[in-house]
C-alpha cells in the first residue's frame, strides 16, 4: 500500500482527519479538487469545536491569525420587536467562551497548511474519479497534472463535502430529515451595522416568517450576509436570487436598519441547502466524516464543527483498528455512526424549534428561568456531550416549546412587519 490513509477533500473535515493521524505517525495523503485558498460559504464557528482545534495543534495560529473573535450570538425579529443575545462566556468555561468568524478560504488554507505541516501529503487540484474498497484497503483513481493516477492505502476518508463522494459512489442509503428544501443567496458587504462590544463579533440571525439571514462579521470592514428561504418561496416569487435577496432586505425592518448604508463587495453566490444524513457513516475500510456523512441546516453554524468533531473521531476510530492490525470492527462502526448522529440530532432538535413559530416563541423569552437559560446557551454553543443535568434543562425547554402549542407560556411573538406592506424605498 502507498499510504496508511487516503482523505477525499481539504476542507475542515478532511485537514482535521488529516491532522489527527499524521500525529499518529500515520502516512496520509489529502486529495483536493481546488487550490487552496478557495472560496467557502460557512463563516461562523460555535466554541465546541476549539478543543479539536486545539487537540491537533492549529488553535494557537487562528489566534495568531486576525480572525474576528466572536463570544455569542444574537437572535432578531425581521420586525425589530423582539432580539435576544446569548453570550457564551455567561455559562460556558474559559475554553468555550470565544470561537472566532472565520473567512473560509483563509481559515480552509490555514487548517490544510497545519495537517501538511504534520506531514501529511496534500495533492490539490486533484479529482478523485473512484475508489475501489476491498477487505483489506482501497485504490483511488484520481486526475492530477492532466493524467489519471492510482493509489492505494489501507483506509479511506470521504470528506468530499455535500459532493458527498463515496456516499454517491457506494449509493448508501439517506434520509432527507423530513425538512423543507431550502435556497440560501449570500454576499460580502461593507457598511452594515454593526453591535456595539462585547457583541460586536457574534453571528446575528435575523428571523422572517419564510426563513431568515445571517450576518457574520468577518474583519473590521467585511461582514457576510446570507438570506435562506425555502425553495418554495423563492420560485414563489418569480425574482433572480440577487432581485429577491434585495426585495428582502429594503422589505424588513431589521435588514433595512441594518443594511440601509450597505455595500456589496463581491458577487452573490448560492446554495440549495438540501438537508440529509447517510445512515451508514462507516464501514470496514471507510469513514464519511463532516458533509459527506450529512449536511444539516446552517441556522446554528454547526457545520465546520461537526465535520472537525467527526473528522477527529473517525481518525481515531481508524487508529485504534489499526493498533489491533484489523478492519473497523461493525461494532466500532456502528459506534461512529451512532456518535455522528447524536451529534447531528442535538442540532436538528434545534432547527426544528427554530422554524416552528410557537417553539421560537420560547427560544426568544427574555427572561427564562435560569435553567432554561444555561440548556440554550450551551446548545447554541454546540454542547453536543449534554451530561444529566443538563440533558434535564434540555428536555424541560423541548417540553415548554411543546406546551407553548397549548398555553401561551411565554408571550406570543408578532412575525409580521409593516415594512414588507409598503412598497420598498427608492
Ligand atoms: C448557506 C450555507 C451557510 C453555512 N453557514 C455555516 C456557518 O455559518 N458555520 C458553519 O460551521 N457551517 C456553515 N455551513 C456548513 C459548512 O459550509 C460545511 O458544513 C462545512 O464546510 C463542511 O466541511 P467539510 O470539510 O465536510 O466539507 P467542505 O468544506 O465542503 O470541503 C470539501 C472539500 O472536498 C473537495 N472535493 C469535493 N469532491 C472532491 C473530489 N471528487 N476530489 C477531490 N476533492 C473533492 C472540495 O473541493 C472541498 O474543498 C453553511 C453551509 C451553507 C450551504
């Protein structure tokens, strides 16, 4: 065999597997498609993904790195009438209490410079084409350099994004998660409002009635601002993403307050977010970690995180069958799979609340009981590791949200705005 592993993709899941196993002392080699760096949508990062980062070495250079620092984040009506803020520093420790808004392909290259730095190989511009898994490894056929190349190692990783690789090649088995299809249009802007400190790094999520924005700001000058609707309200009307993101904006309160002096600075780009997870995530020779294995809805920036959190789990996984000289085990992969989607519930729960009016009703409250308040910090956070305690305060918010449907427990929120009655300002 050529090498120990082979990893389909550089973004943060792939560098990050990478990483973990050339600390090993394992030989990998990164195939990428892209030459890095390169552009990537997901800017926003949730603190319970730092001790990956700092486990494998690349936390000290985002430090060193110029990335807004950001401790909380901000939930808004589109109609200015209820906001709430959580700071994460309020219930987490030191550790958690900050994570940082990143430029992807800054943050993409840095994170895939630090796995080459542990010695793993890293081909870009490098499609791979197919993987032909055996009992005892895999071969990849890949374009490099305009000629196609075989090589060949004992594992393969499918970080490969929601091009989801192997899972294609391998046709496994998906579940589309029972949510609407969504369509998200997104661009860099200058001039945008911004929070005054210590709130001026957090993620701001601006809630409409047929979705919601992102605001993300990324250095002094440059904040990402990103419009997701379903994809059924977008054909509904009848507009270009760029005509329907600006009908938005000039149609909304909040956006209006916002975005009234803004400036775009590059084009609009987009993305259907359709949301899936693979059922199988593992198997003998293979992992599918970050995307690849499922791609959930972004509203809570859980996706860099679970793709650094499952590419690190995955590794180790492949280190501890290698350490017994064996395949992955059913047991252990079941037990990736499983890992990866209690990962991955803890958000959907989550999401689900976020788009069901009543259950918002609650998330908003202004003054929860301080239980209530610790359970969301931590889950906007990315707690996905949720002790008794907590797991209690969790399941006693889901209980309110459901209670809420039947009793108004906590005010009832207002979505309309006036602004989206009046024709837009000229
Ligand atoms: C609209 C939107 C907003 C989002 N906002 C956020 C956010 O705020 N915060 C957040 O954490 N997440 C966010 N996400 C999710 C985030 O972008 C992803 O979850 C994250 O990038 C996953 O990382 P990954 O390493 O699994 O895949 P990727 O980052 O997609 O990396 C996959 C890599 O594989 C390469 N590749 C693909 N196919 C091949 C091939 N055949 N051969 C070689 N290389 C290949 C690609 O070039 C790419 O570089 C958002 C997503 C969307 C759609």
């Amino acid at each position: 065999m050529d090498y120990d592993a082979i990893i389909i993709g550089g973004g943060p899941g792939g560098s990050t597997a990478g990483s973990t196993l050339a600390k090993a002392g394992k030989k990998v080699l990164i195939l990428e498609r892209e030459r890095f760096p390169r552009f990537h949508v997901g800017e926003s990062l949730i603190p319970y993904g730092n001790d990956v980062l700092r486990e494998i070495g690349a936390w000290e250079k985002m430090e060193k790195s110029a990335f807004m620092e950001k401790l909380g984040a901000e939930f808004v009506l589109g109609n200015s009438k209820a906001s709430i803020r959580i700071l994460f520093g309020r219930y987490l420790k030191a550790g958690y209490a900050q994570t940082f808004q990143v430029e992807r392909a800054k943050f993409d290259n840095l994170l895939l410079e630090h796995s080459g730095s542990l010695g793993c190989e890293i081909w870009q511009e490098t499609k791979v084409k197919s993987a032909t898994i055996t009992d005892d490894g895999v071969t990849v056929s890949c374009d490099k350099d305009g000629t196609t190349r075989q090589v060949s190692a004992r594992w393969i990783f499918d970080a490969s994004g929601r091009d989801a690789f192997l899972g294609k090649q391998m046709q496994l088995p998906k579940t589309d998660l029972g949510l609407p299809k969504k369509f998200a249009t997104f661009a860099h802007f200058k001039c945008v409002e911004r929070n005054c400190f210590p709130d001026q790094g957090h993620i701001t999520i601006v809630r409409l009635d047929f979705g919601w924005f992102w605001m993300i700001p990324l250095d002094a000058e440059r904040t990402s601002v990103g419009l997701v609707q379903t994809l059924e309200h977008f054909k509904a009307t009848g507009m270009s993403p760029g005509e329907c993101f600006n009908h938005v904006v000039a149609t909304t309160t909040e956006l209006q307050r916002r975005m009234g002096k803004s400036e775009r600075v590059n084009e609009f780009a987009f993305a259907g977010d359709y949301t899936y997870r693979h059922l199988q995530n593992a198997g003998p020779r293979w992992f599918l970690i970050g995307d690849a294995a499922g791609f959930i809805d972004p509203i809570f920036s859980s996706g860099v995180m679970l793709a650094i959190r499952s590419g690190n789990a995955a590794a180790k996984e492949c280190i501890a069958a290698d350490a017994k000289g064996t395949a992955l085990s059913p047991r252990a992969q079941k037990r990736y799979t499983k890992h990866v989607g209690k990962m991955c519930q803890v958000f959907l729960n989550m999401i689900k609340m976020f788009y069901d009016n009543k259950a918002f009703e609650v998330f908003m409250d202004k003054n929860p009981p301080k239980g209530m308040e610790w359970a969301v910090n931590n889950l906007v956070a990315g707690n996905t590791r949720l002790g008794w305690r907590l797991r209690l305060h969790v399941w006693a918010f889901y209980a309110i949200c459901a209670i809420q449907k039947r009793f108004e427990l906590v005010p009832h929120l207002d979505l309309s705005d006036p602004a989206a009655a009046e024709p837009p300002a000229a």
